[in-house]
C-alpha cells in the first residue's frame, strides 16, 4: 500500500507525543533539560554525520571534498526565499493557534514544541527519500525505520515541551505524503546527484536543529526550508 509508511511514521509521532507528555510530570525539569541537550548533542552529529557520508568521497585512494560551493549556495538562497517569506513565522503562527484550541495554558511552550518537533522530524534525507521510495518502489522500510527514531525523539522532546510535539505528525502527514503522492510525476527529473544535495542541505539543518537544542538558540532553521528546493535546481543546471 502506498503512503503507508508514512501513516505509520505520523501515528508513531502522535503517540510518542502523548507518552512523553504523560512522562512530563514525573521527570524533573532538571532532568528534562539535560535530556534535551543530550538529544540536541545526539542530533548535531547525526545531522553532520549525514552530511559528511555525501561530501566526502574516495577517489582514487584519497579524500575529495564535493558539494562544498553548492551547499553554500543553497542555503544562502534558500534562507533569502525563506526570510521574505518568513516561514519560521508561519510556523509559530500555526503553533500558537493549536495551542489556544488544545493547551491550557504555556501556549508558548506548545508553539515551541510543536516547532522544534516538526522541523526535527519532517528534515532530512530520510523523509525525502524514504517518502521518494514509498512512493516509486513501493518500499516504506526507510520510513520504517525512522518511525522508530521519531517515536524516541518526539518522546523525549515531549517530557520537555509538552503535548504540542504529538501535533507534528501533521505536518509530516502533509510533507512525506505529498513527496509520495508525486514521486511518479517527479520520477523522470530527479536523478542521483539531486537526491544527494538534498542529503547534504538536509543534513546540514538537521545540525542546526541539534544546535538550537543543545545551545537554546533561536537560528531561524525554517526559513532555510527553501533551501532543498534550491539545490534541486542548483544540480540541475551547475551539478555537484
């Protein structure tokens, strides 16, 4: 069945959310602070790690970097796109609005989770490409598999933020499904090179997530959204 992947990855969201918001009132704060951070440490180096398999390649029984330029490139552009339309706003905007339907009260909190959450689970090769193989080969393994990391990780976010993280199976239902949905229109024109910008670029914010996590920063991550859209271009015309 196609798309099933990702009802799987979205349901296992929902209740991952819901558990750790039960959790929230049994761990301490202090506790919950230091497992934040920990999963931002844990996600800076996956996001890097990420980045890292795709730019550096063997050739040649040496080291060679590929990517570098276009990684900047994209992101610089991307971000541009991003701040004029400010989806990091929207964002918060959307959060803020589930958290007057559905929190009693800390709607700040709510927004936060639900942000954090959905940029951490929607980002990365893994949904694009696992939505991609889904969709073309009929296989959700990848999305499987990430089932399980998101199910962790909106957990453990959740002791944190509260029940706002669960909210972001919805935004995953939309992301991953749409790729899903039009992956057969889309089969002709992504080629290899593509699909690894996208890993490098996705990867690279999946860092920045960790980042923010880990150093409570406010970097902007969504308006660099546009970023994987760019680099898809970017190939296309200059390649890697």
């Amino acid at each position: 069945m196609v798309g099933i992947g990702t009802l799987v990855n979205a349901s296992a969201i929902i209740v991952g959310g819901i558990i750790g918001y039960l959790f929230q009132r049994i761990i301490p704060m202090k506790i919950q602070k230091t497992v934040l951070q920990a999963i931002g440490l844990g996600i800076i180096f996956i996001g890097f790690s990420g980045t890292l398999s795709k730019m550096l390649v063997i050739k040649n029984n040496a080291i060679t970097v590929i990517g570098a330029i276009m990684l900047v490139i994209s992101l610089a552009a991307g971000t541009i796109i991003g701040e004029l339309i400010d989806i990091d706003a929207w964002l918060n905007k959307l959060g803020a609005l589930l958290a007057q339907r559905f929190s009693r009260g800390q709607n700040s909190k709510f927004s936060e989770g639900f942000v954090i959450s959905t940029l951490t689970v929607c980002i990365g090769a893994m949904a694009v490409v696992g939505a991609l193989q889904d969709g073309l080969n009929h296989d959700p393994s990848i999305l499987f598999t990430k089932s399980s990391i998101d199910f962790i990780i909106v957990l453990l976010l959740a002791s944190s933020y509260g029940i706002g993280c669960s909210f972001s199976a919805f935004p995953v239902l939309c992301f991953e499904g749409g790729i899903t949905l039009l992956a057969t229109f889309i089969k002709s024109f992504l080629t290899a090179d593509m699909l690894t910008g996208i890993s490098l670029v996705g990867n690279t914010l999946i860092a920045l997530i960790g980042i923010n996590m880990l150093l409570e920063s406010k970097i902007k991550i969504a308006n660099m959204l546009p970023s994987l859209v760019v680099v898809i271009f970017y190939v296309h015309f200059l390649g890697l």
